[in-house]
C-alpha cells in the first residue's frame, strides 16, 4: 500500500476522537512542528515524535507522512511481530526506491524484541529513499532510558532498546498547544475542535479530543459513583503497566490482583461493563478482538502514577508472573532491576529465561541475553562467585557459537573481565581487558565505540592496579577519540571525562579533578536534566572532592540535597540512595561529628543490610566505616567485633589478597594496637597471603 492510499488514520493507531453527527476524526490542527517533520522525512531517516499521552503524536506523525512521503510503499507492522519476521521485512524494504516504515508506540516494538538498531541500520542504509516515523510516550521513553542506566550486559533487550533512542531525530510534541497553534484551531471549521479550544487553558487541544479528562473523570469518581470494583480493575491494569507488563492485560489476571477495599462492591460483571464502556470514543480498559484480554488507556496510565512512582508490591509481580509470557517477563525484570530492585529482578530473570528456554532453546541469542542480564543483576547483588561462574558459562557457549572474535562473544569476556575486577582479581581483569581490546582493534578498529570502552575498561583496571599516571594517559587519549567521534556532550564522552576525574582525585590532584567534575556535571544538567541519575552521581562525586578540598561545609550541604533528590526519585531503598546516605555518614566522620555519623551508618547499615544481605560488599563497606567512627568514639571493644566481622566477611567472599581484605586487617590491628593486643596487632600487619 501507498502512503496516499491510508486514508484512515485510525488503521494507523490515530484516537478517533470525540464522535460527531458526521462521524470520523476530527479535523487536523496543524502544529508547529510539521515543517520540522516533514523535513526529516524527506531527508530520510529515523524521526520519533515524543510526549504525553494524547499529545497528538500519532495523528502529527500521519499527517507529516501524508505530506511528505505521499507515494511511498507503507508498512506498518505489529508490535508483536517478531524479529524473524521483521528481517524478512526489513529485506522486502531495502529492495524498494522508495518505502516508509511505520512504528506507533515505539517502545512496543523494542520491549518485544520485534525491532532492533541492527534492523534500522541495515533499513536506513538501504540504495532507496527509505524513511522510518515513530512515536512514544515520554514516560515509555524515560523508562526504557532508565532501564539501560549502569548495566553491564549493554548488548541485551534494554540495552539495544536505549541505543535505538539515540539513532532517531527526536522532536519533542508538548500536550499543551501554542498560541500559533491555538490561532489556527480557531479558524478548523470543525464543532469538536471549538469545543476543545473552550478547554485550551486547562487541556491540550488532542487531549480534549481523544476524550482523556472524560476517562478521568470516570476513574477518579468511580468510587463514589458506586463502582468500586470496576476502578479496583482499572487500578490494577494501571499496576500491570507501571510494572512493564507489556502484552494485552489477561482478565483472568486484573481479577487476580484487583483489591476492592472499603466499600460495598458491584458484581464482577457490571464491574467490567463499566470499566470497558466507551466514553465517547475511549473506554478506561479497551477489550481486544482476540478476547479475554484488555488494553488500558495509556492517557490514565502516564497519569495516574504514585508519588515516587510507588513500585508494584512484590506478591503482584510474582501473580503477573505466572500470566506472563517471555517478553513481559523481561520487561518486569527490567523494570525492576531499573528500581533497585534487584533481588525481585533476579527471580524475574530467572522466570523469563525458563519461558525463552521453553520457546527457543537454551542455547538462543535470547535466551542468552536474558542470561546475561541475570548475570548483572548477580553482580550488583554482590553474589559475585555466582555472576563469575554466569559469566565464565555464557563465555564458553558464545565461543562455540560465535567464535572467538564475535561482539557478543567480546562482550561477555568485558562483562566477565569486570566481575573479576570486583572480586579483587585485578591481574586477571587486567589480561582479560587487554585480549579483548586487542580483538576488537584487529576487528573494529581503534576508533570503533566498543573499542574505546575496552580502552576505557582497561584504564580503569590499571588505576585501580595502582598505575595511575599510566591510566590517566589512557584516559585522556579515550577522551580525545570519543570528543572527536561522538562529540563533548555524549555520554560516553562524560563518562570517560567521569572517569579522568576520579584518577586525577587519586593522583591527588584535586584542583583539576574539581574542575573535570564540575565541567561532567555541567554538561549532564543540560543534556539530561537535575534529577537524571547521572547528573546525581556528579553531583556526588563533585561533593566527595570538595570534601577532600576542605570544604567541608558545601559539600555536607550537597551531599544531604542529593540524598533527599534520590530518596524522591528513587526511593529510600535504591542503592544510588544508600551510597548517598553512606557518603553523608562518611563526610560527619571526617568533620569529627562522630555521634552524628555513628547514628546514619546505624541507619545506613540496617536499611542494606535487609535490601542487600549482610554479605554484600557494600554492606561490609559501610560496617567497616561504623567501626572506625566506634574507635574514633572510644567504643573499642566494639569498634574490634565489627572489624573482625568484616575481615572473616572478606577473607570468605573476596579472598585474602583483595584490597579490601588487607585493609580490614590494617583496621583490625590498629584497634588492636589500641586495645593494647600487640602480638595480634603485629601479626595482622606483617600477614604475607
């Protein structure tokens, strides 16, 4: 079919909009960026309109592809087409002068694995003039952001799903229409649209019109109205998808979880009736044609999030779970793993790799991939012998697969490389990091981005080896490549400018780490905005050298705005918020507030203790500090229990020749010393492992 031939814009995912005596939907708005849309289109290329629900993004993309692209062969997919399917595809387009690929709800696609930035490479770089228009809601996109944000297994579902977003011209559609814009509503010779711009003040023209405050509306009175049970069943929809749940909501499912409190509820069947009713052209749960499965208004979805964005209880997860198919179980995982989750996204994991197992096999691409994110999330839970022996595992069936110099094989000698770096194995993280920059130079080239994060890997591995001028060469001459391949504000580019900085620190030279820091931090407000994790972290590290400059006073106020920031965003328990909390305890401490400090690494520890296990080296990090802050306070007796606790934790786990077990035994044997215990004191401090 030709561009010109879709005449329906419902068939394409347009709201149909408030219903009129005419029927159809309502006459086109032209919004200030259709000149922007059209111009990227017909440039060729990945456009992806974003913003709120019933921002008009659909209708705006249709329409800018009827302009533009008129004569254009069209194709618009299923989310859940598959990527077998859409290769097929992809190879269908390539071969046209001239094609258009539609994607509405952009993140469907990529959640389920259908679309790939391999697919869109292998499309854009096609001999014809082929095009690809997409959309997404903005809180899709933030989450799908957030669900790649420090993981290791980079090249797995999120990971390919965040590289996507980076691929495509991204044009920002805001709900609330312009001046320009409302001037041009005035003279849209159609009742619908007049009637919308009575509300212009409060809701955004296409708001009106896809009948979203109706929805509201209903689902805010619904209690009142005398349907407690048919909002319990919107709620728990709202759930499914807040959680990541991505396929078509089973009834069966919502019935399950949905918890009708404090009220005299209506029958189960009048409950669905009204939940399912069409106001105007909407309905709160939307039946799908297959049956027994339910779509909820994703206008309610973006809106109605707890403060904090409140996660999904654990008892709910594991009842979606066993309605779950592999993809949704993915999605879970992720999410949860995105919160911090990480004991409850391991079992996710686990789950989802049972159901791609079943389906594919256990050797398949995907199957290893979910393997692989099971694996980071092992890491990050400190169950490092666990994530090695993962690691060490997937290595050896990507090198029958694949051989020895594939990027998926590569990639699972860094992600291997880096748990041995956690696990005190610096040596051989050393020697892994080097083979595999090597292969990927003698594959890629010096200058490909998965070499210069191998060459960044490395630098770090050798600062942490104590090789400091040598890393911080390494460092600079990553940066200089990545300013000039990707630019001084992507990412990447900060992330080894990140990591300069904490060289330089090492170094001592602390003036110049302030100033990397602070430049890092700049950079990141702009591109990603105060609360994006990122910009946090800077913020805390430039906190940390503040506090090393002597400014101790600034970086205490700093460090308690950043923990209060992550507490909001992220909530009390992510690890980001308890990093915070520990380096708050640290800095009172350093500042001789040893009561003051005593009690947050109380609190700290016991909060970790519970998320992370009494084992986690984080956990032990900060019990290790509690001990010192008792010595420092003259409580040796049991400033000596927690250090010995620590050490035998760290000998058992990382080994007696990791640098945190050595520095265990110096804390030990200085309590000791004081304790006036010299002969144990002595030996701790001339102990050869």
């Amino acid at each position: 079919m030709k561009v010109h031939q879709a005449r329906d814009p419902l068939a394409l995912g347009v709201h149909p909009g408030v219903l009129a005596e005419s029927g159809g939907v309502p006459s086109y708005v032209p919004r200030d960026v259709d000149p922007q849309v059209c111009r990227h289109l017909l440039a060729g290329g990945f456009v992806l309109l974003a913003g709120d629900p019933a921002a008009g993004k659909t209708r705006t993309a249709y329409e800018g592809m009827r302009a533009a692209l008129p004569g254009h062969d069209l194709f618009a997919p299923e989310p859940d087409l598959g990527k077998d399917a859409m290769a097929a595809l992809v190879d269908r387009m390539v071969e046209l002068p001239a094609a258009v690929l539609w994607l509405d709800d952009l993140d469907r696609f990529l959640l389920s694995g259908t679309v790939t930035s391999a697919q869109l490479v292998r499309l854009l770089d096609g001999p014809g003039h082929l095009a690809v228009i997409a959309t997404i809601r903005q809180v899709a996109e933030e989450r799908l952001i957030e669900s790649a944000q420090g993981r290791d297994d980079v090249r797995g579902l999120a990971g390919h799903a965040a590289h996507v977003l980076t691929e495509a011209q991204r044009i920002p559609l805001p709900r609330l229409f312009s001046a320009a814009e409302l001037e041009r509503a005035v003279h849209v010779p159609d009742g619908r649209v007049a009637d919308a711009l009575k509300e212009s003040g409060t809701y955004g023209i296409a708001e009106f019109l896809s009948a979203g405050p109706e929805l509201r509306e209903e689902y805010e009175h619904g209690r009142l109205s005398g349907h407690p049970r048919g909002v319990a069943l919107v709620s728990a929809a709202l759930d499914c998808r807040r959680a990541g749940y991505l396929s078509p909501l089973p009834m069966d499912l919502l019935e399950d979880l949905h918890d009708v409190q404090g009220a005299q509820p209506e029958s189960l069947e009048e409950a669905w009736s009204w939940a399912t009713l069409p106001r105007s052209t909407a309905a709160m749960l939307r039946p799908v044609p297959a049956g027994g499965a339910v779509e909820v208004s994703e206008y309610l979805a973006d809106l109605h999030r707890p403060p904090q964005d409140a996660p999904v209880p654990d008892r709910a997860i594991a009842t979606m779970l066993e309605y779950a198919a592999m993809n949704d179980a993915l999605a879970l995982a992720d999410r949860l793993r995105a919160q911090g989750r990480h004991e409850s996204a391991a079992h996710a994991y686990r789950h989802a790799i049972v159901l791609a197992s079943a389906e594919h096999g256990d050797t398949h691409q995907d199957t290893l991939a979910i393997r692989d994110a099971l694996a980071g999330t092992l890491r990050t839970l400190g169950r490092l012998a666990e994530a090695e022996a993962e690691r060490r595992e997937l290595l050896d069936i990507r090198r029958r697969q694949l051989g020895e110099t594939h990027p998926h094989t590569l990639a699972s000698r860094n992600n291997l490389a880096l748990v041995l770096r956690e696990l005190g194995r610096l040596e051989e993280a050393e020697a892994e990091h080097r083979t595999v920059l090597e292969f990927c130079k003698l594959t890629l080239g010096d200058d490909h981005p998965d070499t210069l994060t191998s060459r960044d890997n490395l630098a770090s591995v050798v600062g942490e080896r104590g090789r400091l001028e040598e890393a911080q060469a390494e460092h600079r001459a990553v940066l200089e490549a990545r300013r000039v391949l990707l630019g001084d504000t992507h990412p990447h580019t900060l992330a080894t400018r990140n990591n300069l900085a904490l060289v330089l620190r090492a170094l001592g030279h602390l003036t110049y780490a302030e100033a990397e820091y602070r430049a890092v931090l700049q950079a990141r407000r702009r591109l990603f905005g105060e609360e994006h994790p990122d910009t946090l972290a800077s913020r805390n590290n430039l906190a940390r050298t503040h506090s090393e400059l002597g400014w101790q006073a600034g970086a205490e106020a700093e460090h308690r705005s950043v923990l209060e920031t992550r507490r909001r965003v992220l909530g009390e328990e992510h690890p980001d918020t308890l990093a915070s909390w520990g380096n708050l305890a640290q800095l009172l401490g350093d500042m001789g507030r040893l009561e003051e400090a005593q009690v947050e690494h109380r609190a700290v520890l016991q909060v970790r203790r519970r998320v992370l296990g009494d084992e986690h080296p984080h956990t032990l990090i900060n019990q290790s500090n509690l001990a010192l802050v008792l010595h420092g306070l003259g409580r040796l007796e049991e400033a000596e229990a927690k250090h010995r606790a620590v050490l035998e934790a760290r000998r058992r786990i990382l080994g007696d020749e990791h640098p945190s077990t050595s520095a265990s035994r110096g804390n030990l044997a200085l309590t000791l010393r004081a304790l006036g215990n010299l002969d144990e004191a002595e030996s701790l401090e001339l102990y050869a492992p």
